[in-house]
C-alpha cells in the first residue's frame, strides 16, 4: 500500500514514516510535516493531492492533532479547527479522491472516572476542550467516510518532547546539582504508556487487515471474495490501540529511572489536584483493546517498549541529553 502521512513531525508521524518505510510492499507517497501541510484548512488534501507534490496515495493516516491539553482550554478555536474539523475535511477529501483514511484519537474522550478498561463502545465523556475536539474530529471523520478507522491511544511517547526525556531531564537536573528539590510525580492517574512505534507498527497491521489484500484477492473462490469483503467491513470503525499493562505517571517514571541508571533518586507521589492544571486529568485512561486483539494485532507490555525505547539510538541520545 502506498501511504500519506499528515502531522508527520509529531511523535506518532515520525514512527509511521519509519515503520511504513522499513516494510516491505508499504511505500511512503507522501509525508508532510505541520509546515508542509495545515491540515486545518479545508480542501488541504485535495489541493496536495492535485498539485502532484505527493504520489497517488491508497491510505491516509492523519497523525496531526493539537496535543498540549492545557493550551486547548484557552486556544478553543484553535483547538477545535485541529482536532474537530481538520480531520472532517481530511475524510472528505478521501471520499473524494476514494483513498481510505485511519484517523488517530484519544483516552481524553471518555470521561476518565472508570474502574474497568473502556471499551471502543463506551460512551464518550470528554471533560476538557481537547477531548471534546478529539470526540468531535472522530464523529465528522465518520460522517464524511463511514468506512474510516479511528485508532484510540493513550499515554505516547517516542521521537520528541515526551514525559520519558522530561523526567531524564529531571534526573539529570539532580544529578549535576542544579536542581536539589524531590522528584514529585502524580500517582493517582493510571493509564497505559504506549511507545510511538509500536503504535504504528498495530496501525500498519490493521490497515493492511482492513485495506490490503485478501486471500480471495489472490486468486480464491467468488464465495471466498465475498466473504472476505464481509470481514473486511468488519474491520472499520473504532480500535483501540496501546500497550498492554497499565501503570500510573508515578511508576512509569519510575521504571525509567531504574533503568536509566538513576536507581538511587528518590521519587515523591503528588496526587492530581496538586497541580492545579487548566485542564482536569483522566483518573482512569485505560483502553480495552479487544477489537484488535480479536484479529491478532496486540501491542507488547509498555515495560518492554520502554527498555526498547531508552535502548533504540534515540532513546539513548535522550539519555546523553534529555529533551
Ligand atoms: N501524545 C499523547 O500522549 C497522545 C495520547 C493519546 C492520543 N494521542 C493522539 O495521537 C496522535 C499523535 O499524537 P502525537 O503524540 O504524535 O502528538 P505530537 O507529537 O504533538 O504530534 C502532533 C503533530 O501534529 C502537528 N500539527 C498540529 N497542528 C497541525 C496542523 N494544523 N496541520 C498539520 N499538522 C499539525 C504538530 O506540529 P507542530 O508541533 O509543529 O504544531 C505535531 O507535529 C494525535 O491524534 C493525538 O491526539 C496522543
């Protein structure tokens, strides 16, 4: 399949140009950084798609979004062109031009009060602007092309600013004698940290179950064919992605530290409200990922994405310098 990657530079965009580029029979058509195309405009895509600055694409993945949860509380409008109607007029765009589309959202639609993982059915609940504009972005994607996916996620981390170069920051803060306050980090919040690769590398796999090929593709039965079609319409709709297990800020930060070799440094629990952040905090971000479990795509423990992170080069430039 050939792909088109909006919000490239972000996290999630960088691991999907690298998983998409390291696959064989996957082809990279285009991949366009927030400078390279705003996706809040509408008819961005179409125009691109027009002006031939990308090769004839079969899926799109939108990993652009406005993340910073608290800045989406005062940059509403901002907020909700981004992250409600970009990725309306980026499924319009693929309705037109008959490119199938993954959009990418958020734990932050559901309300965050749970005590079980939510499932791709629960109800959503967004109690900040960020959610409310995820919740809406997945509803017009849906609207525009019923046939879309939407990859639920939680907690990323990977190529960028992210909480594991924060809190190697942190460490190294400390350990040069710059900063000698405790290390607090929230623990009443729990959620799933998924690494930005693996995330892509589960969004290949259920793009190519959804959109790639079939067996009956290959030369099975007309009965086959149909059949297939069948599944394959099954496989739209709402998945949730992330990596198994679940942990609080608290004991992810520290497992980075014991394996970063900051063993010895101290951590202090600091509940939520503490914070007083402009946005409120999910107490409970835990995605039920059994839809993609039921066909076989299911993401390893986020211990061992993590020690795969701190042990990938970039993982350990951050640990030389934290970003
Ligand atoms: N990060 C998390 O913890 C988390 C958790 C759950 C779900 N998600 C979802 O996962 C997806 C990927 O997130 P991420 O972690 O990769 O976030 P990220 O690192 O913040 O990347 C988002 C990218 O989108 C770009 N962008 C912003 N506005 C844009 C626009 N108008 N046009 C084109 N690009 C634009 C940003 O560019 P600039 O920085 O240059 O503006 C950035 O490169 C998003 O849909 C996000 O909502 C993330």
């Amino acid at each position: 399949m050939r792909w088109l990657i909006t919000g490239s530079g972000g996290q999630l965009g960088q691991c999907l140009v690298a998983a998409v580029e390291a696959r064989a029979g996957e082809e990279v058509a285009g991949a366009f950084d927030h400078s390279e195309l705003d996706i809040a405009r509408p008819g961005a895509l179409s125009r691109l798609l027009d002006s031939g600055r990308a090769e004839r694409p079969d899926v799109l993945v939108n990993a652009g979004a406005f993340t910073a949860v608290d800045r989406c509380e005062s940059e509403s409008e901002h907020a909700w062109r981004v992250n409600a109607e970009a990725p309306g007029w980026l499924a319009e765009d693929c309705r037109a031009a008959n490119l199938d589309c993954i959009h990418v959202s958020t734990d932050y639609v559901f309300g965050g009060t749970g005590t079980s993982p939510y499932a791709e059915t629960a109800p959503v609940e967004p109690r900040t602007a960020y959610g409310r504009t995820k919740a809406a972005g997945e509803e017009r994607v849906f609207a525009a092309l019923p046939g879309a996916i939407v990859v639920r996620t939680s907690w990323v981390f990977g190529p960028g600013k992210n909480f594991v170069g924060a809190i190697l920051g942190q460490a190294h803060r400390r350990a040069q004698g710059l900063e000698t306050a405790p290390l607090r980090v929230v623990n009443d919040q729990r959620g799933s940290p998924t690494y930005a690769a693996d995330l892509a590398e589960g969004i290949l796999d259920l793009a190519g179950l959804a959109f790639g090929p079939s067996p009956a593709d290959a030369g099975e039965g007309a009965g086959d064919h149909a059949r297939n079609a069948g599944e394959k319409g099954q496989m739209r709709g709402i998945f949730h992605l992330a990596n198994a297990g679940t942990t609080t800020w608290f004991d992810f930060a520290r497992a980075i530290l014991d394996l970063t070799g900051h063993a010895g440094l101290g951590l202090e629990p600091l509940g939520t409200a503490d914070l007083d952040l402009p946005a409120p905090r999910p107490a409970w971000s835990v995605l039920g990922c059994d839809r993609a479990a039921d066909c076989g795509v299911v993401l390893r423990s986020w211990r061992e994405a993590l020690a795969a992170y701190l042990g990938s080069p970039e993982g350990l430039a951050l640990q030389e310098a934290p970003v």
